[in-house]
C-alpha cells in the first residue's frame, strides 16, 4: 500500500504520527521551564541547552555505543548548565532574561566547536515501541511508533502535576515562585531552591537534545533544533505554569509541526513551506490570544521578572 | 501537629541597643511585656519599632542588651531560634503565599513537612485544629481570593498553629475595615485574657491600643520615651510621647462649604473593566463642587484604583462621561493644564515621579515645557526649572540633600511634599487625592491634611479616595463607599457613623 492508497487520512494520521514525534523535545524542555519558572525564574539559555544536550548525547553515544548513556551524558549537561544559569542569577542585579540569553548562544557555540567531529559518523538511537504492530497499514505503523522518552515525558507530566500539590518540595517550589518574603520568613533560601529548580530543568532540557539527536531527526547536525528551545518558552506561558497543560500544549505544537511534512506526503506541492511555519504562527497567534494591556496573567508565579 | 500551648510567655527586654555603624536605630530600650497581656508599641516611622522587633525576632544581632522570655536569659539568634521559643510575628505586609490555598500555606509553613503531603490526615488535622480557634476560615481556598480581614486572621491562625504563644502584631488593622479590625483584636484580646497568649501591638492609631492595650511603651527616634498602663494615660500624653515637642501643622479650619457652588467634576454612568478583566466598576453620578472634599471609602481592591485610573487616563473606559466644568475630560495633558486639574495618586514614588529623574526635573513635570505667559516653549531652560523648583522646595519644606538628587533618595513624606508642590502650585479647579498619607509619619501627614484643607478653602474641588477612615471623616464634606466597584453609599459629613460605613464597606448591605 502508499500513500495514496489511504487518502487524505494519511494527513490526521501523519500529523498524530508527528506531534508524538516532534512533541518530545517540547515536552521535556516545557516541563524543565515549569519548573524553573515555578520556582520565580526564566532560564531562556534553555535553547542552547537543548542544542548543547544533543551533540552531547550523540558523542557520547557514538563513542560508546550505547544510546542510554548518551542520554545520561546529556542530562548531566543540562544540569551543569542550569546550575550556571542559577548561580550566575543569585549575585545582585543581575537579569536572568539577559543571562539566560547569552547562556542560549554560549550553548549552541560551544556544541558546534565541540560537536565538528561527529557530524559524520552514525550514533545507534533510543529504542521505540511499535504499537502500530496490530495495524497491516504502514502510515499508522509508523505513526504508532512511540519513542520510550515520549512515555517518560507523559509519566514525568503526571509526576509533576502532582507533586506540585502533594509533595513537600513541591510545595517549596510554588512558595519561592510566588514570593520570596513569605520563602525567607520560612526559613527557606529563594536562591538555593531557583538554583536546584534551574538546574533541574537544564537537565530536562538536556534530555529533550539527547531525543533530537539520537531518535527524531536521530543525526548530530548545526541545525538540529529549529528553535524548540524557545517555543518551549512560550508553551509554558500557554500552558499556565501546569504540567498537564505543557504536555496538551506541546503535543499541540508538535501535530502543528507535522502540519508541512504530512501535506507534501499526500502530495501537497505548492506552498507546503509555508505549513512548515505552523508551529512559529501558532506561537505567535497564542502570545497575542493570551495577553491583555489591562491584567496580568492568571497563574502566573508571582517572582517571575516578566509578570512582575 | 502543634497547637496552641495553652501557655503564654512572657518577655523583657533589658537595654536593647542597636547601632548600623555611627547610626543608633535604638539606645537602651528595656520593656517588659508580662505572659498574658497586651502591650501596644508606639511610635513614628522610623522611631525604631521595627528594629527592636527584629531584634527579638533573631532578624538583627542587637549591639547590646538582653532578652528574658519567662524571666530566663536567652540567646535568640535567627527566627528559628526565637520561634523555638515561642516568638512568632505577624507581619503589615502578608507573608502567606498568595497562589496556595490556606490548608497548603499552613502545612508548608511547618518546621517539619513529610516529603509526601498525605492530604487526607492533614485536612483532618487542621479540622481538629481549627475547631479550637476562635476563627473560623475558608482554608480550600487559594490566599490570593480572600478578603484582606480573612487574612490577616489566616497570618494569626498560622501563627497559632506554629506553636507560638508570644505574638508581634506589626499594625495588624492598616488593611481592614473597622468592623474586621474590631473583631480581630477582640478575639486576640480575648485569647490574652485568657492565657493563650502575649501579645505585643505596633500601632499607630491611639483608639486600638486605648481600646484594647493593657500596657504602652512610646519609642522616639531610638529613645523609650515613656511607657505605664493605659489606663493611667490619655491619647495627649501619648502624642506628646511619641512626637515630643515638634510643631505639628494645624488644619486649616474649614471654610462654610456652598452647597450652590459649580460642579466641577462629573462623572455620569461611567463603566471601565476592573484590573482582573472580568469584572466591571460602574459609577452612576458623581458630582463634586468646587469648595467641597468628596470622600470615597472603600477596602482596598474595591474598585477605587480602577477608578481613579480611569479619571488619571491610565485606563480605557467601557462607557459614561467625565466631564470638568461642562467640558468632557479625556485626561490629555492640554485638557488637565486647561481645566486646572491636578493629581496626586497612591504610592506618588511609583505614580507620580519618574525615580532617577531629580527633584528639581520630577517637580517641574507640569511646567516645563511652558513659559511664564503659558506658551509653549522651543527651547527648556534648566536655569528656569532651578529657579521654580528651588522656590517650591523652599515653600513646602521638601528635605532633600540638593535640587540634582534623585528624587528616588528621599524619605516617603518628602516625595509626597514634592509631589504636592508641583501639583498644588498654580491654579487648581479639581483635585484629584488617593492615599495621600499611606505610610508617612505624623508631622507629614498633619501637614499634607492641612496642604488638602487649604486647597479646598480655596476654591478647588477635591475628590479624595482614602483606605484611611479617620482621614475621610477628618478631612471630607461628603464621603461615599465605594463597594464591588460601584457607590454604594452616601452620607454628609455630620450624620457619617463610622459603624454605618464600616458595614457598607464590608458589603452588608
């Protein structure tokens, strides 16, 4: 069978297909965001972590053969990186915005110096689960072909939702994110606790690099991420702070994403480029959709220096 | 689970000296507040109140002195010492964390937190708890939609629940409404008579502590300028305590108000969105007189920012009319220098001055860019608004180290004297005034009242919005009470009763 064989129902098929495959990268680095934005802190190095987390997982993976370990690599790499961005943000008048923007470009920069050598060679990829297998048509065999890290980041939603509610460190986090008075006359440290939740979500985002690079385009090239990084930003603002909310809206972002491949697969030839910027439109679309000149955004943890 | 101990404690401060390099915030204060009673603690900004809690706090290290809870010596070095002892505070600014309900803010609040929170035995818990408390509140909801009294009872009930048997209420009644104030204190007075609890007041208003203080201690400027039982002192010997010999501006008496006089502000079915967006303020009919204060009461959050926005310019407006003197007002700058009107907004640091700008600039905001005859000039002449600016800080007593500081660097009641001098200089028809007073010391806000009064006898129409009541019934004509964004009640001054507004206020009615 192709693709023609099945119609126009290739194009919801592909796009399912695609906001479980390009939704993972977003999903981890939203969740990383949450967390740090929770926390009363914007870490927009995230970007450069992610690209940063990608070429580390492919060398690591090329080197020693394992897929796993890479993803490990990675993971320790964005947490370097968050735990950067949060002692660099402790010292006074310092802007995280300004930081976390250079950390995005120190980030990219650092992997296209360290990451030259692996362009070339093939690293082995994260395994993924056929659960199209009952299926004899190969689009929706492909569609259901779910990549464990998509899993984790659905489990790793949950989880989060809630222990945001339900745990002490939880608790601790929305207490720092929403006001630093009532934090330091609990006794906690705001700096200490943004430090580990920065840290926390640059190992995150390292994981969602380590998805790109060794799953889904599954190659260590310069142009890996197409802004992820960013979009994941403004999916968390979307997204009000809420895990759940960041795994509907990535999944969201992701299927926009797949909008462009899935029409030129059922033979779409004119204009489909401009479907490619779905997901960029959308982000626009839900920034202005979202914001009002005359009140602040609900939800939002009151610490942030943007709702400030 | 704590509870309360059923047991207060007692504190003494013997000679607490307090020194930030050659600066004494305090000298040799030594009070004593017995377990079980109610002890008030007066004083002006920065007479050192603050300073001397903190140092019972644990938040400053004193340079000298002691400190005996139940007659022992104590070391008390950080809050987590002075709460093991039982010394909680309250704080004027809320510390509950606004986006988690009251049942989260009480449990996170805790020394000890489990690292999964088991909901069900904590809910049951906190029933147990509260049933013993004399208030009862919503603790399902989230901190942020309480009312300001809820509150400040939720920053009690915590205290309480934390163990603490010795309390510092920092001004515990500045955000609520009479009614809410009376109840609180009387419920915390209650649990002093009883034992539960000692309890240590500042304050700044003389009713509270006369009505429900057993003891006072005045500070002034670091010094214990006096203290004795209540009882045994009037409001005089207190004022006289607390501001010593100072001059204090006398308010202008009030000229006979002319019920006939031009309405010069009117403000006619006027609807704007309120800050959240989902509600609305409406404002049937408004009418202020030229010679007349207008007053609008009303707990904070009522509408009465939006509004006062609205007639600012800083906010659109849904429908209605403002019209000055006959004309619709649009809050242009051509429009407020034709029609003389002239604002002084809330928190002026933040509404009303641009903070790295000097004084001399931030105070010739409105007449800078004209000359003598009111034409525009072409060229600003930094000479000319030297001059001008230097004449008004000379007339309204602005402290400050020179005319090219930044107006950010002076004390709260200095930038509110230069914010009146800009605005009051010059004709001014309608006056429009929001918490003009909110936290200045005495001898400013005398003078900023007398500044108002003076205005109004000379013919300005003045609509004063205040969260402030003594301030409304001092200085207004007529007061309204704003509710839920719309007025909801009128009265003239001489049948006003504090108990009436007060439950306007609260939405009784």
């Amino acid at each position: 069978m192709d693709a023609t064989e099945i119609g126009l129902w290739g194009v919801p098929l592909a796009i399912l297909g695609g906001a479980i495959r390009v939704s993972t990268p977003f999903i981890f680095v939203s969740l990383g965001e949450a967390i740090t934005e929770r926390s009363g802190r914007i870490n927009l190095g995230l970007e450069g972590t992610l690209v940063f987390g990608a070429m580390t997982a492919y060398a690591v993976a090329v080197m020693t053969d394992s897929p796993w370990l890479g993803l490990l690599a990675a993971a320790v790499a964005g947490l370097c990186f968050g735990l950067f961005h949060g002692w660099i943000c402790k010292f006074p008048k310092v802007n995280d915005i300004a930081i976390g923007i250079a950390l995005m470009l120190f980030g990219s920069g650092l992997a296209f110096f360290f990451g030259k050598p692996f362009i070339k060679p093939k690293a082995p990829n994260l395994p993924a689960i056929p659960f199209g297998a009952w299926s004899d048509v190969p689009q929706v065999q492909a569609a259901l072909d779910v990549n464990v890290l998509f899993l984790i980041g659905a489990a790793l939603s949950l989880v989060l939702w809630w222990a945001f509610r339900n745990t002490r460190a939880g608790l601790i986090v929305r207490v720092v994110g929403d006001s630093s008075d009532a934090a330091r006359a609990m006794g906690l440290n705001p700096n200490t606790v943004r430090l580990v939740a920065t840290g926390v979500g640059g190992a995150l985002a390292g994981i969602g690099g380590a998805y790109l690079s060794l799953y889904y385009p599954g190659s260590w090239t310069e142009r890996i991420s197409s802004g992820q990084g960013l979009m994941a930003v403004a999916l968390v603002i979307f997204a009000r702070w809420n895990p759940l909310g960041c795994f509907a809206a990535a999944l969201l972002f992701g299927g926009a994403g797949a909008l462009g491949p899935a029409l030129q697969s059922v033979g779409v030839t004119q204009g489909y480029y401009l479907f490619y910027a779905a997901p960029y439109i959308l982000t626009l679309i839900i920034m202005i959709a979202t914001s009002s000149p005359t009140r602040s955004l609900a939800g939002a943890p009151g610490e942030l220096s943007i709702t400030k | 689970m704590s509870a309360i101990t059923g047991k207060a404690v007692g504190v003494e401060t013997i000679g607490m000296t307090m020194r930030f390099g050659a600066f004494t915030a305090l000298g040799d204060v030594s009070i004593k507040v017995p377990a079980g009673s109610f002890h008030a603690l007066l004083g002006e900004n920065g007479a050192g109140k603050s300073t001397l809690v903190k140092c019972m706090m644990g938040f400053y290290h004193p340079t000298a002195g002691d400190i005996l809870v139940d007659g022992r010596e104590v070391a008390i070095a950080s809050p987590r010492d002075a709460s093991a002892l039982g010394l909680g505070m309250v704080y004027q600014h809320f510390t509950l964390v606004p986006s988690l309900t009251g049942a989260e803010n009480l449990v996170i609040s805790r020394e000890k937190v489990p690292g999964v929170i088991d909901w069900r035995k904590e809910r049951g818990d906190l029933a147990v708890f509260m049933d013993r408390m004399p208030f009862k509140l919503p603790l399902d909801v989230k901190v942020a939609e309480l009312a300001a009294g809820e509150k400040q009872k939720l920053e009690i009930i915590k205290q309480l629940y934390l163990g603490r048997s010795f309390l510092v209420l920092d001004e515990p009644t500045s955000v609520l409404t009479p009614g809410e104030a009376q109840e609180v204190l009387g419920l915390v007075r209650d649990m002093t008579k009883a034992g539960d609890l000692t309890v240590l007041m500042i304050s700044h208003k003389f009713h509270e502590v006369t009505a429900f203080a057993d003891d006072v201690s005045v500070l002034r400027k670091g010094r214990l300028t006096g203290t004795g039982r209540v009882v045994d002192l009037d409001r005089k010997a207190m004022a006289a305590m607390m501001i010593g010999d100072q001059p204090i501006a006398a308010l202008d008496s009030r000229a006979e108000p002319k019920p006939d006089a031009e309405i010069v502000l009117k403000v006619k079915a006027l609807k704007a969105p309120d800050r959240t967006g989902l509600k609305s303020i409406r404002i049937d009919d408004l009418g202020v007189r030229s010679g007349e204060i207008v007053g609008i009461a009303g707990i904070s959050g009522n509408g009465q920012k939006e509004f006062l926005e609205v007639l600012a310019g800083q906010r659109p407006r849904d429908a209605g009319e403002v019209m000055v003197r006959g004309t619709a007002y649009a809050a242009t700058r051509a429009e407020a220098r034709a029609l003389n009107v002239r604002l002084i907004p809330e928190e002026p640091l933040k509404n009303a001055c641009a903070p790295k700008m000097t004084v001399a600039e931030n105070i010739s905001f409105r007449t800078f860019d004209i000359d003598s005859n009111g034409k525009p000039v072409s060229w600003i002449s930094a000479g000319a608004i030297r001059a001008f600016s230097a004449r008004l800080v000379e007339q309204f007593k602005v402290k400050t180290a020179s005319l090219a500081s930044p107006i950010a660097s002076l004390s709260g009641g200095n930038v509110q004297r230069a914010v009146l001098a800009r605005e009051l200089t010059g004709e001014v028809d309608l006056l429009i005034v929001s918490n003009p007073c909110f936290g200045l010391d005495f001898s400013a806000v005398a003078e900023i009242r007398a500044r108002i009064m003076k205005a109004r006898n000379a013919g300005a129409a003045v609509l004063l919005m205040s969260e402030d009541l003594d301030e409304l019934l001092e200085l207004s004509d007529r007061i309204f009470v704003m509710s839920d964004g719309a007025l909801v009640y009128e009265t003239p001054i001489a049948q006003a009763s504090v108990q009436t507004i007060g439950e306007h206020m609260a939405g009784h009615h």
